[in-house]
C-alpha cells in the first residue's frame, strides 16, 4: 500500500522546487539544442542501437511499463490521491499530467520537428504496433517524469524510488520499442521535470519530514517493549 502521511504538514514552496524547474528547463534546452530533423548523430545512434537491437525482455512485460506514461495514467494518479484525501496533490497530478501530456503531444512537436527512429534510421527494430507523428519530445516520458516529480514530497522513501525507477523504465521502454530516440527522451523528461517544478511553486507542497519529526513512542511503551535479559 502507498503509505502518504495524513497528518497537517506545512504547505512549503523554495529552492528545492525551483532547482526541478531550472534543471528539467536545462534538460530540455539541451536536447532541444542538439536534435536534427534530418539525421541522428553518432553518439546517439549508438545508445539507441545498444537498446532497440538486442531483444532481451518480451513485450508483453515491455507493453504495460510504456504504458506508464499513458494519457489514463493521469485520471488513475488523480484517483488515488483523491482516495487518500490529498486534494493538493490530487489538482497539481491533474494539472502537471495534462499539462505534460499536451505540450508534448502538441506545442513541443510542432515547432521542433523530428521524425520517429524509423524515418531516421535503417533497420530500426520495432515491437508493437509502429508509433505515429513526431518525436520529439516524448510524450510518455514527460507524462510519468511529470507525476513522478510532483508526488515525490508526498511519498515515502521506498515509494520515492518506486516512481523514479518507473519513470526511468518508460523511457527505456519507448526507446525498446522503436517509438523514440535517447534525445527524445532527454526532452521528454526535461519537460516534465520542468513542469512539475512550475505544478509545486504554483501549488505548493509538504515540508519535508525529517528524522527528528518521525512518531516515537512514549516513553513508559518504550521501556514496555524491551525484553528483560535471563
């Protein structure tokens, strides 16, 4: 189960959030930089080629982590932390996801134009059905970078790395299948983070809970608790 405190925590909005705006806005202008409509660069053929070449996982275990960075992902995150009664964060999933998912899908690939690794490249493996329109940027990875983003203050450590790690898996997924080249990708999560860094200013967050703030038991259960040595 997704453990998310209920307690009150101050609503905070600082650096920390400022730092994801700026460094997903620097992912983005760097990716966005060095992008060709008409061909790949050496370096970035050869880490797609070390990923879409080789099949090593099947695509039915590939299908459902791309699926990570759906449009549906977006109502299902806003539902769940509806369910948990974290109405804030429930509005920035709402707001950050759509907001992601249509500058990527469309305000982005308009006017940085690139085609799909297929149009671009030669014996491109594709798994799945063949992605249609433009590349740049990914769509699925600003999606999932953008919730992951946003709900990492309300979630636990272990959570924490749960989303980043799923978020890492959906861009390797898109390159896998052939739908994405590694700049693509770049963009796309440079997007979301750059989202979501806007999503927490606007809207704020939790403060973080340190060592300090975590329940302890009193003093008398404490005591109850250890043992007696024989």
């Amino acid at each position: 189960m997704i453990r998310i405190a209920h307690e009150a925590r101050p609503v905070v909005r600082g650096w920390p959030d400022v730092a994801v705006l700026l460094a997903g806005t620097a992912m983005f202008a760097a990716a966005a930089a060095l992008i060709h409509r008409h061909h790949v660069a050496g370096a970035e053929q050869a880490v797609f080629r070390a990923i879409n070449d080789h099949t090593v996982v099947p695509q039915f275990i590939v299908w459902p982590i791309m699926q990570l960075g759906n449009f549906l992902v977006i109502p299902a995150a806003v539902l769940i932390a509806a369910t948990l009664r974290r109405w804030r964060l429930a509005v920035s999933l709402l707001t950050g996801g759509l907001v992601a998912y249509l500058l990527a899908a469309h305000l982005v690939r308009q006017n940085f134009v690139r085609g799909r690794p297929a149009t671009l490249l030669p014996d491109v493996r594709l798994r799945g059905a063949p992605a249609n329109g433009l590349g740049f940027v990914s769509g699925h990875v600003a999606v999932a970078a953008a919730l992951a983003a946003i709900a990492w203050p309300y979630l636990s450590r272990r959570w924490r790395v749960a989303v980043v790690a799923l978020a890492c898996l959906v861009a390797l997924a898109r390159m896998y299948v052939g739908a994405h080249l590694p700049l693509d990708v770049v963009g796309g999560a440079g997007l979301g983070l750059a989202i979501a860094g806007a999503v927490r200013l606007l809207f704020g967050r939790p403060v973080a809970r340190t060592f300090e703030e975590q329940p302890r038991l009193p003093m008398q259960q404490r005591a109850a608790s250890i043992e007696p040595c024989p």
